[in-house]
C-alpha cells in the first residue's frame, strides 16, 4: 500500500457518509432552534458590518474579522473546489453545495458565538474559537489540545498544499510559468504578511478578500449575459441531477450528495470551526453581533461565488463527470488540459473572453488562494497560542517556516494527493467542533434570545454571562477588560 493509498484511507474513514449525515442535520436542527436566524436577521448582518467596521487598538474589528473569514473561506474551494465537485459528483452537487450552505449558516452562527462567549484576551490581542470553547465551556481542556493540535498540523501543514497546488497548476496553464518558481514566489509574499501577525493581515484581507469576490462575480456575470439562452437550462440540470432525475446522471445521486457536501464544508467551513476562530478575535459589544456576521459571510462564499464558478463552466458546457468507481467519464464536454479541475474553469472563461480567461483565473486564484493562506497562518497560531500559552518568538517562527514550507512543497506535488491533505484537515476538525458545538449549542440560544428580546424592548443589548447562567466567560465578568 502507497502512502497515497494510507492516506486515502484515512480520508475515506473521516469523511463516511456518517459525518455527512451529521453536517446536514446539525445545520438543520440548529437553523429550526434559532428559528432560522440566517435569514431573520439578514439586514441586520449587513448593518452589523458597517456599524462595528472601526479600527481597534485590541483585536480587530468585526469587519475586519468578517474580511479575515471570507479570506479563509474564498478560495481554490469556490474555483476548483467547485469543477471538482461537478467532475465526480455531477452538475447536481452545487444544489447540495446551497443546501450545506444554507443549514451551515445557522452553523457558523452558533460555533461563532460560542467562540466570542469563551474568548479570552491575550495581551493585544483576542484568542478563541473550538480549542477554547471546549476548555471553558465543557472544562476539557485535553480535547481541547487535540483540537489545537489538529489546527496546527491541519491547516499549518495539509491545507496550505492544496491552495498553492491550485495557484501553480493555473500559472502554469496561463503563463507556462514552472510550479516551483509560482510556489517559491507565493511563499515569500506569505511571509512578509504573516510575519505582522493578525493585524497586519487583517488590513490585507479587508481590502483584498471583498474586492476580488465582486471581480469575480462581475466577471462570471459577463459569461452568463453572453449564454443568456443557456441560463434557464443551466439551472434546470442542476436541479434535475441533483436529486437523480436526470438520465445521465441518475445513477451516481450518492456521489452527488457526498461532494456536493464535502466540497460546500471545505468551502464555507461551517461546522470546521475554523471561522469560530477569527470571529473570536473581533471586539464587539456583544457575541450575538459577530455569530450574525459570521453567518452572513457563508453566503458569500457558497451562494455567490461558487455559484459564479459553477453557472461559467456549466453554461459554457466546459465540464466532464467522471465515474469515481470506474474512472470513466459519463459526460465529456471539455477538453483536457491538466489533471487539475481548474483548467475546466479556466476554459469557461475563456470561450467569453479567449485572450485572457486563463489569466483572468489564474489571478483571482492567486489572490483568493494567497489571502486563504494568511487566514491558515493564524488558524494554526491560534492553536500554538491555546497549547503554550503566548507563543515564544521562536516557536512562532517554526511554525511559520513549517507553513512556507508546506507551501511551496504543494505548488509541484501531485494535485489528488493535495486535495486529500486538504480533506485530512478538515475532516480532523470538524469532527471534534462539532463534537463540543452540539453539547455547548444551548448557551448559544440563550444568547441569542436573550440579545433579541432586548432589541425587542428597544434596548442596546448588553451580554451577561451570570444572568443566563453561562461560566469561565473570563473576558466578558472583567469589565476592566471591556
């Protein structure tokens, strides 16, 4: 057995049918019991961006925070995260990438409240998410090491190759730029942004992650005004295959559930806790504000751009879905360019606009991948700081060395094994945040009714951990603090 072969294996194990079950009944139960929060209150996640968007002398602010998010959330998984989705699961695996999508915001809104309730204050700076939660709330500190401990080799090791693979295989289609060369330059620029810690990345991500988004879709627009007529088509097959009744793909509904759900987690990482992470970091006046922030930016990522990614190559008909037992493919409408799905992107574009689709693509890889990168750093640092405290000088480096490294390794590796890392790490996570999400998810609720009841009685709602019987909250009963 190849190491590949081990390392499918173990992929296959995290990633069974059982944990997709859960993603989608755990977003469903928690969309019911906050009474589907995700779409009450979806002004108020809009206002909440601008009203908290102000510069923070401690933490950053919930832009900034929001920014940080979509950072992580926006990248090669909305580009080729999406082909790949269509290549083995069929058109009707976007339908299922929506649904997660819709269900994983009520998610993120719990897990992100959680982490804003249990944050705790380091020096300048806010530290938070799954590792802490589970310490404070459920008093494991141990499971809350394994979780810190999968942070960091996670997203310090495994994910990091898919993203920079992504990057170099679309240089290399646009430019014929060798990948070592792409991966050794993304991993400098890596470097002076992460060595300026959370807000020195927080200002990058806050202009660049919104920016390229609205390129994006901008872009994916043109491609569908010029195949308008394929529009009403386009959508119809997604629907259709997604629940079998197309006849070309009624015979792999399985696997269109299962990437449909695999690749929306890896994208929006509802339910990772990853995002509970960030949203830790932001300074608002109460956890209900940044969990409906946090919320909001699934939408994003999902419902906009891997919508954009997935109506180009669908409408221009540059797309293959292969047949995961055989091999085979079942429908082939693009030619094949690289072993990559990002060339299916990349020819999508490219029938719109033939000079400069493939470098259009590669671009908003770069900048949609290098920004994922940053939010991966501080993923993984967040995880250090939980295990040692203030991470020393020297162990930060390490860690950021390992990083770099990673990096540049993945830009030349083999993109199957890449995306497997990928999938290794995340699946690590979610398991256990979604463990301690489900056990701890009450507290969110009382918070939740208590910050609604106040807006109700036209209160500006104040967070009190004593009144609604939620313990260790250091940050919030230290009004020194605050």
């Amino acid at each position: 057995m190849t190491f590949e072969d081990i390392v499918s294996t173990v992929v296959n194990i995290i990633w069974s049918p059982v944990f997709v079950f859960i993603c989608l009944a755990a977003g469903l139960f928690f969309s019911i019991l906050t009474r589907f929060v995700q779409v009450r209150h979806f002004k108020e996640m809009i206002k909440l961006l601008f009203i908290d968007s102000k510069e923070q002398r401690v933490g950053i602010s919930s832009f900034q925070a929001f920014a940080m998010t979509l950072s992580g959330r926006v990248g090669t998984g909305n580009i080729a995260g999406v082909a790949t989705a269509i290549a083995f699961g069929g058109p009707g695996a976007i339908v299922w990438m929506w649904i997660i999508a819709f269900f994983g915001a009520g998610t993120a809104f719990v897990e992100s409240t959680l982490a804003q309730i249990y944050k705790e204050k380091q020096g300048e700076e806010f530290r938070g998410g799954p590792a802490y939660y589970i310490k404070r709330g459920l008093g494991w500190k141990w499971l809350g090491a394994v979780f810190a401990i999968c942070s960091v080799v996670g997203v310090g090791l495994f994910m990091p190759t898919v993203q920079s693979n992504t990057i170099a295989t679309a240089f290399y289609n646009a430019f014929g730029i060798e990948p070592f060369v792409v991966g050794l330059g993304v991993m400098l620029l890596l470097g002076l942004v992460i060595i300026g810690g959370v807000k020195r990345i927080a200002h990058v991500a806050q202009v660049v992650a919104p920016v390229m988004a609205v390129i994006y879709v901008i872009v994916a627009l043109i491609v569908l005004v010029v195949n308008y007529d394929r529009i009403p088509e386009t959508f119809s097959l997604m629907l259709r295959s997604a629940f079998g009744l197309e006849a070309a793909f009624g015979g792999i509904v399985g696997n269109t559930i299962m990437w449909g759900v695999k690749r929306g987690v890896y994208s929006n990482e509802a339910g990772q806790g990853s995002g509970a992470i960030v949203a830790a970091a932001a300074k608002v006046s109460h956890p209900v504000k940044q969990g409906l922030v946090q919320s909001f930016s699934v939408y994003i990522d999902t419902l906009l751009v891997c919508t954009a990614t997935a109506v180009m190559i669908l409408s221009t008909g540059m797309y293959n879905v292969i047949d995961e037992a055989t091999g085979t493919v079942i429908v082939e409408n693009a030619p094949h360019l690289t072993e990559t799905s990002v060339s299916y992107t990349q020819a999508a574009v490219s029938t719109v606009m033939p000079n400069i689709g493939s470098t259009f693509i590669a671009l908003a890889l770069l900048f949609f991948a290098f920004t994922t990168l940053m939010a991966y750093y501080y993923y993984a640092e967040t995880g250090l700081a939980y295990l040692f405290g203030k991470p020393s000088k020297p162990g930060l480096w390490i860690l950021r060395i390992c990083l770099l490294l990673s990096t540049l390794y993945g830009s030349f590796n083999a993109s199957t094994l890449a995306w497997k890392f990928g999938d290794l790490g995340v699946g690590m996570m979610a398991w256990i945040n979604m463990f301690a999400v489900l056990l701890l998810f009450p507290k969110a609720i009382r918070t939740l009714r208590s910050y609604e009841k106040q807006k109700k009685d036209g209160k500006e709602p104040v967070f009190s951990p004593t009144e609604l019987n939620i313990k260790n909250t250091s940050y919030w009963n230290n009004d020194d603090e605050k």
